[in-house]
C-alpha cells in the first residue's frame, strides 16, 4: 500500500516565518520521495481545538512544487 503523510500548514508556515529552512527542506525532500514512490502528502489544517481536516492532497510532483515556492521564498 502506498505511504501516506501528513504535514501541518501550520508547522511549514511557522517555519518559513522564522526562517527554518533546514526544517522546510527536510519536510519537501521527504514528500518527494513518498510522492516518487506512488503515495501522497496530505497537508493538514490544524484548528484551535486540535481538529484536524485535510486541506490539500498532492499526490504529482507539480502539486509538490507549487507548495514549495509558497514556503521556501
């Protein structure tokens, strides 16, 4: 079965905001490989009350770019 991850947009906005880009890198090189291997990131919201919904699932290395101009300016 193909892996799937979840990744808080909170986590990669709090990241780029502080400019953790060690942490940033890491979390895209993983999602590539999940994605080159046939599985997908879901990118969480993450409410006040601990919730959790999925607001984006990238599952194509465009998808995946796409993110990383948004976080990795």
């Amino acid at each position: 079965m193909p892996e799937v991850i979840q990744i808080s947009k909170s986590d990669l906005a709090g990241a780029r905001d502080i400019g953790n880009r060690e942490f940033l890198e890491t979390t895209f090189n993983k999602a590539e490989e999940v994605i080159k291997a046939g599985g997908s990131v879901h990118l969480m919201q993450v409410f006040s009350d601990a919730s959790k919904e999925i607001a984006d699932v990238l599952d194509n290395l465009d998808q995946l770019a796409h993110f990383k101009t948004i976080y990795l300016r």
